[in-house]
C-alpha cells in the first residue's frame, strides 16, 4: 500500500473517531434523559451507571487509537515493512472498534427506548 492511500485511511480513522466521540456526547445526553425520567428505580440507576461506564471505555479507547494513528503517521518515513504491518495491525483495530461500537450502539438505543 502507497504512503498516499495511507494517509487518506489515516484522514478517514480520524474522521470516523471524531464522529463516534461526537455520539458518545449525543448517549451520554440520553442518558441523562432517562435518570431524570426515572430518578427512583434503583434497576435504571444501575443500567445507566453500566452505559456511562461503557461509554468512557469507549471514549479512553478512541483517545488511544487517535494516538496509535497520529504515531504512525509520524513514522511513515522508516521501515516500510514495518510501517506496512503496524497499518494493517490499526485497520484491523478500527474495524474491529467500529464493529463494536455498532452492536454497542443498537443495544443502547434499544435501552433508551424502552425507558423514555
């Protein structure tokens, strides 16, 4: 894989995590929505503190990814084999990070429906 087509997937990592931190602001705004809908059942509590849990997992592993991209960005110029190998490792995380986030966000959305 070229340096530019790296660059261009390191443009669009960056551009997905903005995006998926943007809506952890958006659940975590819905989350308060459903507190303040059922401030006496001891269940919800329970179930919001596991989402906030949750989302700041989700919040500590996109600053953790942006830093592994920004990383490597700045290291394209050694090794290639080596730069080659780390880009396919970061793919392979930020599938699997977007895999994730997606069942996590169906599950949350199913939640806050149920409960507002």
């Amino acid at each position: 894989m070229n340096w530019d087509t790296q660059h261009q997937e390191h443009r669009e990592w960056l551009s997905q995590l903005d995006f998926y931190q943007d809506e952890i602001k958006i659940f975590q705004h819905d989350l308060m929505d459903v507190v303040q809908k059922h401030p006496d059942y001891f269940h919800m509590v329970e179930h919001v503190d596991e989402y906030r849990s949750i989302l700041l997992r989700k919040i500590q592993h996109i600053d953790d990814l942006r830093h592994r991209i920004m990383l490597h960005v700045r290291h394209l110029a050694l090794d290639h084999q080596e730069i080659e190998d780390t880009h396919d490792i970061l793919k392979s995380e930020m599938e699997n990070f977007v895999q994730d986030f997606e069942e996590m966000k169906g599950n949350f959305r199913r939640f806050v429906s149920r409960n507002n």
